[in-house]
C-alpha cells in the first residue's frame, strides 16, 4: 500500500453516512481531490495524492460495517516488524 518505505501511516478510511456532503468538505477543508467510485457494495471517494491513483493515501467509505463516530477512521501503520 505505501509507496514511500519512511511513511509511518500507510492507509487510512474515513466512515461516512452522506458522500456527497464528505467529499465537499474535504475537498474544501483539505484541498484534497477526491474521485467517487464504486467498490463492490461500497462507495468510496478515494483521496488523490499527486497525479498517480497508486499513491492514493486513504479514502472516505460508505457502505455496511463503516460508521461514522462509532466505528472510526481506521489507520494502517506501515511496520518492518512488531
């Protein structure tokens, strides 16, 4: 998932109830650009980080199992060992 071997946070997801209303608000707050796609039975707005989709570092996520508040942002820590 990383492409940067020295970045502690590898991956992140972002629980959302309303995607439309997420994207603008990280797009505006952030300056991110976010793409809207589907994933399976998920809708995702994956976070663009530069010009290559590969170095994507996270994305907002609605769909069952993600819930806002309750659940959390998940994190992904990249680690040679534990």
């Amino acid at each position: 998932m990383c492409s940067d071997p020295k970045q502690l946070v590898c991956w992140f997801e972002i629980p959302v109830f309303v995607m439309d209303r997420a994207k603008r608000f990280y797009e505006s707050v952030f300056e991110f650009k976010i793409s809207a796609q589907k994933m399976d039975c998920l809708d995702v707005g994956v976070i663009q980080n530069g010009s290559n989709p590969q170095d994507s570092p996270g994305m907002l996520v609605k769909g069952k199992g993600y819930l806002p508040a309750t659940g959390g942002t998940i994190i992904y820590f990249e680690m040679d060992d534990i």
